[in-house]
C-alpha cells in the first residue's frame, strides 16, 4: 500500500489514519513459516506544527518450535513506531526520521522491515524450559529419564580409573 502524503506535507494539522493488514503466510524463516496470521497495522500520518509525523502499532503473531524442546507455540508481539517523516535527507542518517521522497510512503515495505527486525532470535515455551534429553530425547520438562547425561571425554578416560581406585 503506498501513500501519497502531499495533503499532509502541505496542510498543518491534517492527518491520514491507517488501518490495514498485511499477508507473510510466505515469508521463511529458519525454515519455518511462523506467520500465518495477518499482520495488523492501526495508525496514522499527521502533521502537527509542521512536522510530519508517523504512528504505527503493528500486531502479529508469531508461530514456531522452542528452540529447547520443540514444542510448537505462538506468541503475539507488538511493534510500536512513532517517527518523523521527511521529503529528504540531506547528506546524514537518522533513526527517527524516515525519507520519504516523492511524498510517497510505501507502508507494507516499512513494515516488513520492522516486522523482520523485531522476530526474536530466541523463541522459548517458557524461560525455564529443559529442553531435550541429548541421549534418548525424551522432553524434560514432563519428566526426567534414566540416561547417563555425564559422560567422560575419552581423553580424559584414564584419570577417570585412577579416581575410581
């Protein structure tokens, strides 16, 4: 969806609302696809003494493995964005102001960024999950199993037999 903002550009104290939804049934990501559910986009563009600015919630909800025991669980998230925008930059960067030439605002690149941006990097059940036994593969967190879950690297096998003496 792209916007065209010269309305708001030139009118002080106009502002152009958004509510909106947004497709990533096809997006990957590590080999999962953990958006099934629209994203959901409420907002607006306004200008206020001048400056252009942009308010965006952006609602998903993210669905993938535990990274410890593999169990599938969703989780939603939320991404809060208020930022200026701004026709050009000249010559710097900046975190809180966002280019905008041509007084069009390609919202469902934007979002996508920030959705991206904002998947976790950790995905857990719960903060104290077990996780997987490594030898049988049982999952901990229901119960304990009987593996020997220390062993002995073979290197080290020999002070083991002089500690057992």
């Amino acid at each position: 969806m792209i916007l065209d903002l010269k309305r708001i550009f030139a009118t002080e104290g106009n502002s152009l609302p958004i509510d909106h939804t947004l497709s990533f049934s096809d997006f990957e990501y590590y080999g999962n696809y953990p958006l099934n559910n629209p994203v959901v986009i409420k907002g607006e563009i306004f200008n206020k003494a001048g400056v252009v600015n942009l308010s965006l919630k952006i609602d998903y909800i993210f669905t993938a493995p535990c990274d410890r025991c593999s169990k599938v669980i969703s989780h939603e998230h939320t991404v809060q964005i208020d930022k200026m925008l701004a026709v050009s930059l000249e010559r710097q960067e900046s975190d809180t102001i966002i280019e905008v030439p041509g007084m069009k605002f390609d919202v469902d690149e934007f979002v996508y960024s920030e959705v991206v941006l904002s998947l976790p990097t950790k995905h857990l059940c719960r903060d104290d999950c077990k996780g997987l036994c490594p030898v049988c593969g049982v999952d901990l967190n229901s119960g304990s199993c009987n593996c020997k879950t220390r062993e002995i690297d073979p290197r080290l096998k020999v002070l083991e037999e002089l500690l057992n003496k």
